[in-house]
C-alpha cells in the first residue's frame, strides 16, 4: 500500500520543482524528502528521480504517480473535512497564513480567541505576502489564508476557492510634517504631482498597485525608497525621503514627523480569508473565520492613527 507521507513528499517535489524546496515547503528536512522518495521507489520498484545537471526531475512514471497523488491527497483532505464536520468538533491541524499588516492587526486576537474557544485545535501561523498565499491555498499547502487586494485593482481568484470579506481598509497618504501640504486635512491624490515615493519592492501587491494607481491620478510614480513594513516606511518619510499611501490598518503608530492626510478619492483595499473550496465544512475553517471577523470589527481592530502619536 502506498503511504500517504511518501505520496505527498512527491507531490511537494513535481508542484515546487525540486528536493529543496520541497522540504521548505513541507517545514522537514531535505534528507527527510530524499528518504521518504527512497522509500517510495522500493515499494514501486520504480526509479522516480534522475539527476538533471545540479538537480534532479522526476521521471515519466514519477510524474504520472504524481498526478494520482495529487487526487488522491484531495480526497484524503475531503474526507478529513466530512469526517470534521460530522462530528462536528473544532480540532485537528489548521495552517493560517497572512500579509504583514494582517498578521500584526488581526490575527493575535483572532489567534486568542481560537485558543480560548477550541484547545484542542492546533494552529500553525505564517507571514505570507498574497500571490504567495492563493497559490499554496490552492496547492492545498496552507487551510486558510489572510490576503488582500484593491477594489480598483481586484485579484483574480484561481476555480476551487473561496473567500469571506473581513474588512474594508481605507487608505491615507503619508506626508513629512514639513511638507507644504502637511496642515491639510484632505487632499487630491494629484495635489502630490511631482513628489517622491516610497513603497514595498517592485512586482509586490502593494507596489504594483500603488503604481498603477498614480498613474491613474496623472502622477508619475517616482520611487525614492523600497521597505516592505509600514512601519519603515513612515520613519522613511518622517525623515523627508519622500511620500506614502498607507492603509489604516498599518497605521498602528505614527511618528510625530509624519502627517496623515484623508484622500478626498477614497482607495480602499479588501482583507478577505481565503480556503478551499472543498474543505468549507471543516468546523475549524469556519471557527477561524468567525474569529477573524470578530477580530476585524471596529471593537477588535486597531483604532487608526490619524494625529502623530506622541512620542
């Protein structure tokens, strides 16, 4: 009989491409990868990895077992979830992975809240960005995920997932106290014509969107600083190297160098969790989202920072 671990260990290899990353993704070692492959080809008698240059691929008959299992793990994680919900018990085993923002400002108390209503579910918490996040919840590598998009700019949802929103975040714009429009309490987004930006590195959600959406307002985006934390880019702009859009939720503290101003367009991002589609009946897929939604009320979520923070 096949074992499921070994099943999986080549299903991790054909989906991330080697032995490496396998194990990344799998958190085991790549020693623990290459054993359980070993012990693979003994029950199949089958050679399923041959060496290509520095690394290795798998061979025809690896890549047609590697199918079955694909199917056969989503049946497994079926059955798993009827099995749930028809006893109708929140326990087991529940990966959750959010962006940076998210995984401050949500996710602990939605993390207490689980631990307090169901002890005996066993969580298992990642900093993803999105992109990052659809594609292991699709993969069935993760059970639920914490992402995010722009309703100006919305990402497409691969078939076979589904989301519940958690919140709307509005965004404001980040000026240093000095700036000439720094005593305004609202302004147009093409009021920053001209100015220096700083954002999240190139070919991220944020920093793809917020050049797009500048673009939009007839300001050519000028970059001046990369720093993926909110956090830094707010020091970044309280020491003068330019301007930032930073949603609320990450306007847990303000410096007193920086200036939050209201865009008279609203730019809104959409916080939604995302699971399988297939695992929906699992009661700990629905327990976390109702801890989710707990945490983004406006009870629950951090207040936003709209005056700096004393310092």
């Amino acid at each position: 009989m096949l074992d499921l671990n070994r099943l999986k260990a080549l299903h991790a290899v054909s989906v991330y491409g080697s032995v490496g990353a396998a194990a990344e993704a799998l958190m085991v070692t790549p020693s623990a990868i290459s054993q359980q492959l070993a012990k693979l080809e003994r029950e199949t008698g089958t050679t399923l990895l041959e060496r290509n240059g520095r690394g290795v691929r798998l061979t025809d008959a690896a890549g047609l077992l590697a199918e079955h299992a694909e199917r056969i793990l989503a049946l497994v994680e079926t059955a798993e979830a009827d099995f749930e919900a028809l006893r109708g018990a929140v326990l087991g085993r529940l990966s959750i992975a959010a962006f940076p923002t998210a995984a401050r400002g949500l996710l602990p108390a939605a993390l207490a809240t689980l631990g307090h209503r169901h002890p005996d579910l066993q969580l298992q918490v990642y900093e993803r960005e999105p992109d990052r996040q659809i594609r292991e919840v699709a993969r069935g590598e993760l059970d639920l995920g914490i992402a995010q998009d722009w309703l100006n700019r919305p990402m497409a949802m691969p078939e076979g997932l589904s989301r519940a929103t958690l919140l709307d975040d509005i965004a404001d714009v980040a000026v240093p106290a000095t700036h000439r429009l720094a005593g305004e309490t609202e302004i147009e987004l093409s009021a920053l014509c001209g100015e220096r930006w700083i954002s999240s590195a190139p070919g991220t959600v944020c920093h793809d969107w917020l050049a797009f959406t500048l673009r939009s307002a007839d300001v050519e985006p000028v970059f001046s600083c990369v720093a993926d934390e909110y956090a830094t880019q707010l020091a970044l702009v309280g020491a003068g190297q330019g301007c930032a859009i930073i949603p609320r939720l990450g306007l847990d503290h303000v410096p007193s160098t920086v200036r939050i101003l209201r865009l008279t367009a609203g730019l809104t991002r959409r916080v939604y969790a995302v699971w399988r589609t297939d695992a929906a009946r699992r009661p700990a897929i629905r327990a976390a989202v109702e801890a989710l939604r707990t945490a983004a009320r406006p009870s629950g979520q951090p207040v936003p920072v709209l005056e700096p923070a004393l310092s």
